[in-house]
C-alpha cells in the first residue's frame, strides 16, 4: 500500500494587513521529501501521527512537500502555488498509489480565493481522478465548503481547542484511509453551515463552553458504529468570506440519511446556545488591577485582541501601557513584535540602558507606540524545543529575542520578537531566563491555545478588553462578503 502525504495549512485573517508571503512560511520551515519524516519523527504533531499509522498499518509513506505559516492576511498568489504545485508534482511523482492523505487547515483565504483547501482538493481529484481515495485532517477553526466535501471521501477534525488532539486525529484520518482502502467502509457525508459566527474564547474546551457541550455530544454520537467520524468546527470568525462560521460533517458508513440527520442535530444544539456564544472581556484597568491585587500569582491577562495565532502583528500595546500606567511590578510580557526596538536593543548590548517606542507600528488597530526606558537583560537567537501538550519536540523560533527590564528586575519584563510570537507553550518564557510560576502577572498575546499550558499554573486567567482584530466583540468588524444574516451580528 502506497500513501502520498502532504502539509499545507494557514488560517487567514483578512483584516490583518501582513500578507503571507514565502517568507512568511520559511520562518516556520518549508521541507521536501524526506526532510519531512526526519524533521516531525518523535514529535506531537500531525506528520509524526502519520508516520507512526505507517508502522502500525504497514503502509509506504510518501512525502511531498510541508509548509505552515503563522496566521496573517491572506496567502500570496507565489505562495499558494508553490505548495499546491508541489503537492501536485509530488503525487504525480510517486507513480502508482493508493491513496492521499493531507494535512490541511480549513480557513485558508488567498489573494485569488476565498476557499484555499477547496481548490487544493479540486486540483488533486482532477489528478488522482474520482476513485482515488482522499483524506484530511482539518482545524476545528476550519470555515467548511462544499468544494471540501465533494473532493475528499472523509476528513477529521480536532475535537479541543488549545488544539492538543491533532496527533489522534491524524491517527484516526490514517485509518479512515487504510479501511477505505480496503474496502472495509465505503463512507458518505453531510455537511451542515448555520448561521452562526462564534468568538473563539467561547469555542475553547478545557471548561464549560458552548462548544464543549457541542464536543461532548459528539462524543456520545460517535459511539454509534454507524458513524465513522463526526467534526464540529466553530468557524474562524475574522475571514470576511461568505463560508464563515460554525459548521458540522458528519461521515457515515455509507448511510447518507443518518450522516444528514446528526449533522443537523448537532448543528441545532449550537444555535441553541444562542448568547452563550457572546464573550464578555474585562476592561484594561480593570484586569490589571484585580491582576496586582490578587493575594499571589501568576494571573493570565490575555491580551485576546492581538494573537499572533489568529492574524495579528502582534505589537498591541494597550495592556502593556496599562501595566505601566498603573505601576505594576513583577510582570512579564509574552510579547511585543517590534524589529525596530530589538535593533536599539542589539546596538545597545546587554547591560546597556535604552530608552526607546516600543509596538504599535504595524498599524492603527492595536494602540499607539509606548515610550519605554529599561536595561537590556538578555538578546537570543530565538529558538527553543516546545515541552507543553501543543507541539512538543518542535524546534520553535521567535526571530531574535531580547529581554527589557522596566523599573529593575523585580518590575516589569518586556520580552521584543522579531517575529509574531504565540505563547502556548511555558518554554516561551523559561527559554529567555523567566520562570512564570514565579511572576505575579504574565500579560500572553493569545485568544486562547495559551490555556493548553498556562491554565494548570494560573492562580486566575482573565481576558482583556483591548482592541485588536482579533477581539471576540464581532460587531466591531467591518464585515463585507459574510453571509447575512448571521448570528450575533443579526437578529436571526
């Protein structure tokens, strides 16, 4: 049994005004071939999964091309035809095969498409032809087409968010592959897209949210044997796309009508929730003062507007000025992605006190630039190996590293990345000579894959209110090409 396999994933906010470009994705690591397996092996992750289904099932992987890019605005035309050629050329390449198995995201906007993955697919089901099986994995922020559906046979979703299930879930999309393969399923499904566009804070797992409910009925419909797989996705809500929101596949062991009806009862459950859906963050002076009164540490502030995860230029600095307005002490600051202070920093030297605008550079949406003078504790390369449940055994790179003292050692600790930085991991600050169980506030630019890690050390996580383009207030956006109306920008 022959496999191709590939990666080609990101989830474009289209209000963001950094484009994805190659360069975007190199930051993150392009590989070929081989490289691939020896990059992944032993690792979290969604390759390492399909690897090890390989060994398990017997299988030849073969390996095309991966290419991932931190959230931003939508993909270059150069970008999105490298990696579809590649995949193409790959499978071309591989001569006879029996199968595709990808690694996708779901919520990919091109400067050409609204429906990256769907015209992905497209292309390989014109290659392979209409008896090839097809399989993904998807983002369960993934914003669900037809154009998805009519090109693969089944698809898996991850079921958490901090997303800590992809390693299953490429596992159970392996073998989805392997039993069509087979002949053992022979798979149907449906897909169902109300209108509803969920924040992400609500769409979390890890507590009592709307979308966990969803999750856990999932879970209780997917134990019958009828059903192969069920993925609920809350939608990425800051993709101006008509697709956008909440939707549900459900793939059946060839009974269309039971796929139908539990796609639309899962579906059901989620407008029902209705209100629930609506996050109520915490004003900036507010947070910070119920962070620096708290009888110990460390407190979350999640600056949830400006996560580099989510499309950001992650330089907000409307929380940060709050920590210095306020006359906060014993703060870390995960992070501030500004080229312009790291290279006063690096001029400067370790030791050396600089006074410098720090963020707010890449444009109007996220505060204005802060007048900071503190002493260069630390300058790094960046990199570092991810210990936590998201990840773990990835080589993780923020650019060149600095570390600011503000107002001594025991004050404040800004930590400046040349790239956009997404703290979910706790190697993001001990990496840099910061021990986070030992600070009485981390301020984390994240919407919410941070909790994965940073939850189980909390004393408290609170979500700021401060402006950003990834805020979960939606009515603030000015939206032009979703469907209308929609939940909660309508009364539907």
């Amino acid at each position: 049994m022959r496999i191709v396999t590939g990666t080609f994933s990101h989830e474009t906010n289209t209000f963001s005004n950094i484009p994805t470009t190659m360069e975007e994705f190199a930051k993150q690591g392009i590989s070929h071939g081989d490289d691939i397996p020896r990059r992944f092996r032993g690792t979290n992750t969604i390759e390492a999964a399909f690897m090890d289904a390989a060994e398990e099932h017997g299988f030849e992987l073969i390996w095309t091309v991966f290419g991932s890019a931190i959230p931003g605005g939508p993909v270059s035309h150069e970008a999105f035809e490298y990696f579809s050629g590649h995949l193409l050329e790959g499978i071309q390449a591989a001569g006879k095969i029996d199968g595709v198995l990808l690694h996708l995201h779901g919520a990919m906007v091109t400067d050409d498409l609204d429906d990256g993955e769907g015209h992905v697919l497209e292309a390989i089901r014109r290659l392979v032809g209409p008896t090839m099986p097809i399989v993904t994995t998807l983002d369960l922020h993934a914003n669900m087409t037809p154009r998805i559906i009519r090109n693969c046979n089944a698809l898996t979703g991850y079921d958490t968010y901090p997303h800590v299930d992809m390693y299953e879930r490429a596992r159970e999309a392996a073998n989805l592959l392997v039993c069509i393969i087979r002949g053992e399923i022979h798979p149907t499904m449906a897909l169902e897209c109300p209108r509803l566009l969920t924040p992400l804070q609500t769409q979390v797992t890890t507590r009592d949210t709307p979308m966990k409910r969803i999750i856990d009925l999932v879970h209780r419909l997917e134990e019958d044997p009828r059903v192969l797989s069920i993925a609920a996705f809350g939608g990425f809500p800051f993709a101006d796309i008509e697709p956008a929101g909440f939707s549900c596949v459900v793939v059946t062991d060839n009974d269309p009508a039971l796929a139908d009806r539990l796609a639309k009862q899962i579906t059901d459950a989620a407008v029902a929730e209705r209100d629930n859906w609506i996050v109520h963050p915490t004003p900036p002076e507010e947070a910070v003062r119920r962070a620096m009164a708290a009888p110990r540490g460390p407190v979350i502030l999640a600056d949830i507007a400006d996560s580099g995860a989510g499309g950001t230029a992650g330089d907000a600095t409307v929380t940060f000025k709050t920590l210095l307005d306020l006359g906060a002490r014993n703060a870390a600051v995960c992070s501030i992605s500004d080229q312009e202070a790291i290279n006063i920093c690096l001029a400067a030297g370790v030791g050396a006190q600089v006074s410098m605008l720090v963020g707010g550079k890449r444009d109007k949406l996220h505060g204005d630039p802060v007048s900071v003078t503190g002493n260069v504790r630390l300058i790094h390369a960046g990199s570092f190996v991810r210990q936590g449940p998201m990840g773990r055994g990835v080589v993780q790179t923020v650019g060149r590293c600095v570390i600011v003292e503000i107002g001594g050692r025991d004050g404040i600790e800004l930590m400046l990345t040349e790239h956009r930085a997404h703290p979910n991991d706790l190697q993001y600050f001990r990496a840099f000579g910061i021990e986070p169980t030992q600070r009485q506030m981390l301020v984390l630019k994240s919407a919410a894959h941070y909790r994965a890690a940073f939850e189980p050390i909390a004393t408290e996580v609170i979500e700021v209110d401060a402006p950003g383009i990834t805020s979960p207030r939606l009515e603030r956006y000015p939206y032009k090409n979703i469907r209308r109306p929609i939940y909660p920008l309508d009364n539907v």
